[in-house]
C-alpha cells in the first residue's frame, strides 16, 4: 500500500545474501548514495541498520510524494556503479540479467511496510535495534 508522506518500513537484501554490506568502503559508498539521493529526491531517514547481507531502515516521504521506488533504484545504481568493480563477487552474467541492467549486489526487489500508527513506528524502530543482535 503507498501514502503520499507516508512513513514506510524496508528491507533489502544482497544478491545471494552475499555479506558484503559492513565493509568499511560499502558502508561509505551506501552512506554516500543515501545522502546523493536524498538531494534529488528528498526523505527522511528515521532509522538504518546494516547487516552484513541486509538493510533495514524507515524512511518518511514528503507530502504528496509516494514513490519509494525510485529512491531505492538511485541508491542501488549509485552503490552498484561505484562499488561492484571493488567486491569483484563472481556472478552469472544471464541474458535476463543484461537486458535488465541488474547488477549483482543487490535482490532486485525489496520489502515495504507502511507504518500505520506510532505503536507500529516503536515496533519497526524496535526490530531495527534488535535485529543485529539476533544476527551476532
């Protein structure tokens, strides 16, 4: 479900889970994506943490803007451009792959949530505090 303002809940994970995300250089160039994008399409960054396969973060949309896709296509393209040739991560080159540009750093797709309520807002912050625990 989109809402223009809306706040939302993310998850997006590495091709293949590869761990690559905690490298001191991926978390630079991540970093430097997020605030390239921003620029162009402005948000905020309510909260993030990355794991080393995963991202989960909450942004919030300004008024009258619902279109998270497009900001998660920047950043991916901005970390994939500056960042694959460094990982040198082995891949299969697939005639599906070409045609659709698709790097191999990142699923293609991604998980949504829209945050309802603030009790769904503490819940989701709450997950991102947890969820590298869990991982170690």
């Amino acid at each position: 479900m989109r809402q223009p303002g809306g706040t939302y809940f993310f998850t997006q994970v590495t091709y293949k889970r590869i761990p690559w995300l905690c490298k001191e250089k991926a978390r630079l160039t991540i970093r430097n994506g997020i605030n390239h994008v921003m620029k162009l399409y402005p948000f905020t960054l309510d909260a993030i943490v990355l794991l080393p396969d995963h991202i989960h973060c909450i942004w919030t949309l300004p008024e009258g803007d619902d279109n998270y896709s497009i900001r998660w296509r920047l950043i991916k393209t901005y970390v994939s451009k500056r960042y694959a040739s460094f990982l040198k991560i082995p891949f299969e080159l697939t005639e599906s792959r070409i045609k659709k540009q698709e790097t191999h750093l990142w699923q293609k797709r991604f998980w949504e949530h829209l945050i309802r309520n603030e009790q769904d807002y503490e819940n989701h912050c709450n997950y991102i505090h947890y969820n590298p625990v869990k991982h170690g």
